[in-house]
C-alpha cells in the first residue's frame, strides 16, 4: 500500500491557521490589496486578532501576503493563469 500524500497534505492544512487565513483572504478580497480586519479574520479561523497579525507576518515573511501601506493582498505568484 502506498501513502497518499495528497489526501493527507489536504487533512493536515484543513486545520492548519495559515492555510485557513490566505483561504479567508482569498473569499474576502482574491488578489486585491485591502484592509484586512484582523477580528473577523480570528473569529472566523479560530485564533485571537493577535494570532492572525503573527500568522499575516510569517506569511509574508513567507512571500505567500505582499504587505503595502498597511494592506495586504495575495501573491500574484499564487495565482492560476
């Protein structure tokens, strides 16, 4: 037998906050720079409004958020042409 290793990336992320955040970002906003309200953002993934700031930095530490003038938006590298 041989491990899926798609099924299992796809049950660890469904409750990885990271993957939760860019997939709220993605249904609130898609690619475009905005606001991002960090309490509605913790409400709906389940962590604090502190949470959310950390997993925003690391993200775009990542380069996976671009972060200008205190908006954010998705990469357009992670964009499906």
């Amino acid at each position: 037998m041989t491990l899926s290793l798609t099924k299992l990336s796809q049950l660890l992320l469904k409750d990885d906050p990271k993957f939760s955040l860019v997939r709220y970002i993605n249904d609130a906003q898609g690619f475009s720079l905005a606001r991002l309200d960090y309490e509605a953002a913790a409400e709906k993934i389940g962590v604090s409004a502190r949470t959310v700031g950390r997993i925003v930095k690391r993200l775009a530490e990542m380069k996976i958020l671009m972060i200008e003038n205190n908006m954010l938006r998705i990469s357009e590298d992670l964009k499906i042409e």
